[in-house]
C-alpha cells in the first residue's frame, strides 16, 4: 500500500468538456476521494473547480493524468500565495473571496491577516486585490 495524500488542485474545464461526467467518472473508477471547495461550471463556457483530492498518491497521481486526458487543465498549488504588506490598504476586499479564511479581517486592529498555513493558492483571492498585494507563482499546467 502506498502513502496517502491530500492534494489541493485547481482544474479548469474548457468549455468543450464542461458537459463530460469527468468528476463523476473519477469517483466511480478511482480508488480515491474528492471534495469540492468551489465549483463555476456553466454550459458552453469554461469552467473551474477547486478540490481536494486524497488517496494513495499513485492513485492521485492517475487521476490527474486522466483528467488532462480530456483537456482538463490542473493547478497543484503547494504554497506560493503571499501578502506584499507595502501595498495592502488593509480594505479586506480579498477576505470575502477566501474560501480555507487563510486571509482574515482582524476586527481589533482592522489589518489584514495572512496565515499561509491554511492558504492552498486557490488564487481565488488575487483578482479581488485592487492593488496587487497578494502574488503567485503558480500557473496552469498542460
């Protein structure tokens, strides 16, 4: 039996593929699990879904290489989302857009807080920053 793993992974859909049971067909034929964070999936448009996926890491490991089978490309962020604290206006815009709270409002000082403990660069946070404080290096993969 291999090691277990949990792997944060973003995936974008084309629209060509957003109508396969892509997902569906992972659950029934891979001997791991998936929990979905996020999901923007429309008919006709590219769609985007953010998971976790975990089970023994060859397993994982066969799922990703399935889905970019159909097209599906996929983000693995490790780490790699930070706060550039020189150019936060602490306006907490990035908060609302975080889904695992990595970015947080503190009430008592009314900063901005980052614990990049909890961040899984979902990115879902960088488009709402005005003001290009929070940074990645991640980019799809083929």
């Amino acid at each position: 039996m291999g090691a277990e793993v949990r792997r944060a992974a973003i995936l974008h859909f084309p629209s060509e593929v957003v109508d396969k049971p892509i997902v569906c067909r992972v659950i029934k034929q891979f001997d791991i699990e998936v929990n979905i964070v996020e999901a923007h999936i429309n008919p006709n448009e590219d769609g985007m879904m953010m998971v976790f996926l975990e089970g023994e890491k060859r397993e994982v490991d066969r799922v990703i290489d399935y889905m970019r089978g159909y097209g599906v490309k996929i983000a693995l962020p490790e780490k790699g989302v930070w706060l550039d604290e020189t150019k936060c206006v602490e306006c907490g815009a990035c908060v609302a857009h975080c889904v695992t709270k990595a970015l947080v409002l503190n009430r008592e000082t009314m900063r901005v807080e980052f614990n990049s403990d909890r961040c899984i660069a979902c990115h879902l946070c960088i488009p709402a920053c005005g003001y290009g404080a929070l940074k990645s290096s991640i980019v799809l993969g083929d």
